[in-house]
C-alpha cells in the first residue's frame, strides 16, 4: 500500500510537472490572440 501511494503521489507531480510545459505556449500567446480579437 506504501508504494502504491508513493506511486501515485509520483504520478500526480509527473502531471503537474508536464502539464505546464505543454500549456505554457498558449498561456503565453493567449494575451496576443486576446488583443487581436479585441481590435476586431
């Protein structure tokens, strides 16, 4: 049971840490594409 929580706890950093990655990039364009919406 100890390893399979510690497991788990692994596994949800392993999100935590790889989700960001993969959403930085429209997290950062996003202010842009919001602008140009605005101006139109």
């Amino acid at each position: 049971m100890l390893n399979g929580f510690g497991s788990s706890i692994s596994g949800q950093w392993f999100l935590l840490l790889c989700m960001p990655s993969f959403l930085f990039p429209y997290v950062f364009h996003f202010p842009f594409i919001f602008r140009s919406v605005l101006r139109k």
